[in-house]
C-alpha cells in the first residue's frame, strides 16, 4: 500500500488544523506550484533579487541564512515584505541539533532572532525527543509573536550518499512528528513516511513532505548529493520539491523555476488522478 498522499492540496488545506500547513497548501493551490527554491546564495542582494524574480512561481523559499557574507536586519525585513508581496512562506533549513536549552536560544532571540521572520525550520532528532519538545515549546512564550505561523520539519531522511538517517531513525522522526503534531508539519524526506509505524498512526493523519535533491539535470555532485527529478520525487510522495542549484545556477534563473514549477505541477496531478 502506498502512503503518499492521493489528496489534491485544496482538500488538505480546507481539513488541516495546522494552521500554517493549510496555509502552505493553499499558498500550492493558488499559484499551482509545489516548488520551494533552495537560495543558497552568499549576498544579501543575491538573495532579494532571486526572492523578487522567483517569489510568483514558488510556494516556499528556503534559506541558509548563516551562509549570508553581509547579513543585516534590513535583509531580513525586505525578505519578509517579499514574501508577502508573493505569498509564499520562508523556511530557514538551519537543521537544529543540539539539547532542548541551545536550541531554545539559537531559534528564538540571538544573532539570527530566526523565529522572528522564518514560518518553517528544522531539526534532526539525534539528541532524543527533547529537541522537538524544546523548539514547540519556545512557541509557547510569552514573548513569541505568531505561534499560529510558526511550524517544524523533523529532518528524517537526507539525500547524501551514506546518510545514517535511516530505520530507526527514521521511525523516531514519525513518533516524534505524531507526538508534538501540533507544531511539527511533517517531514525533510525522500518519500512519504506515514506508513512508517503504522500501529500508531491516527486516522486522518496528514504530513506533509518536502523532498531536496530534485535537480532536472545532474544525477549529484562531487560532494555526495544525490538527485532525482520532480517526477520522481512527487511520486515517491514529495508534497514540495527543493531545488537549489538546478534553478539558481541555471543560465536564465526564471525560466528554470518555471519548468520546473510545470514538471512538479504535471507530476502532482498525476500522483491526485491515482497515476
Ligand atoms: P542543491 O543545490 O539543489 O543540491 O541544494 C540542496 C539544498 O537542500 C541545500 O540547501 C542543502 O543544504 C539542502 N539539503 C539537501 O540537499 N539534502 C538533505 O537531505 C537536506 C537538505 Br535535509
């Protein structure tokens, strides 16, 4: 039996109680596209203009912030104002990792303040449970602004050669995402993972996933990245694609992001035609 979601967007946007996965899959539904560009680009001015030109054809833009030469709090407002001028929501992939108290501090305040401007972020579970505990709980502070639009991805699976992340890992990633299901969205996997355990799964369960290494192009690269196509992706149960370099890196960045909105477009309503 296969555990991908056969549901069109709409239909899971008007069911969901997350507030900010519903609003992520209305955002897919209107603008009719499962693409999250992956902007790993180094300046400030690469990043706003990239988020200005890409921002109609993506649902969410995902940033390593960390990675910025020339970070300033204006970098941030302006990357909010455009993502609201497009509506589509940010995901920080800062892949928290450490004990509950660290991880406290690096989401919400410090240099980052990443709670401030990010809708989405991430963590591995190799510390236990307590990181997810930790980070929804943060939400619950006094001084969090819009616990409503804040949500957690469980970083389940990766797509380098070698990842650790798999068996049991991968099966605490799914408890843990049902046990806090109130702030963790879903998944950073290869494939959709709600069969995974299924003697604890809930009736009308919905995780959404979103998948990285989707490239039209290159199989990986020297580094150990391992691609596949958006046909493959959402077939295998990706909600949202990532691409980085494959748009980015592309001779003519929009029209990369175009293609493959369309190629992650046309392999989404064949995953709701039951193909
Ligand atoms: P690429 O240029 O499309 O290879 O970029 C992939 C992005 O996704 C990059 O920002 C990685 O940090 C991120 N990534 C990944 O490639 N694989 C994973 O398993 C996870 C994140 Br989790």
């Amino acid at each position: 039996m296969s555990s991908k979601s056969h549901l069109p967007y709409a239909t899971r946007a008007a069911n969901h109680p997350n507030p900010l996965t519903a609003k992520l899959f209305s955002i897919a539904e209107e603008k009719k596209t499962n693409v999250t560009v992956s902007a790993d680009v180094t300046t400030s001015a690469e990043l706003l203009d990239l988020a200005d030109k890409l921002g109609p054809y993506i649902a969410v833009l995902k940033t390593h912030i960390d990675i910025l030469s020339d970070l300033t709090p204006q970098t941030l407002s302006t990357l909010q104002s455009l993502a609201q001028k497009h509506n589509f929501l940010i995901f920080e992939d800062r892949k928290f990792i450490d004990i509950g108290n660290t991880v406290q501090k690096q989401y919400h305040g410090g240099a980052l303040r990443i709670s401030e401007w990010a809708h989405i972020i991430n963590c591995a579970i190799l510390p236990g449970e307590g990181i997810v505990e930790a980070l929804a709980q943060t939400t619950q502070d006094a001084d969090f602004a819009n616990p409503q639009e804040r949500g957690l991805l469980i970083l389940a699976e990766m797509t380098s050669k070698g990842s650790l992340a798999t068996g049991t890992y991968t099966e605490r990633s799914v408890e843990y995402a049902r046990k806090y299901k109130g702030f963790v969205m879903g998944f950073v996997s290869t494939k959709a993972l709600s069969d995974t355990l299924p003697e604890s799964k809930e009736e009308g369960e919905d995780f959404v996933v979103f998948t990285t290494g989707v490239n039209l192009s290159d199989k990986g690269d020297k580094l150990g990245q391992q691609y596949q196509t958006p046909e493959s992706a959402v077939g295998r149960g990706a909600d949202f694609i990532i691409a980085g370099r494959g748009i980015y890196r592309a001779p003519d960045m929009v029209m990369a992001a175009k293609r493959y909105r369309e190629e992650g477009w046309r392999a989404y309503e064949e995953r709701v035609r039951g193909n």
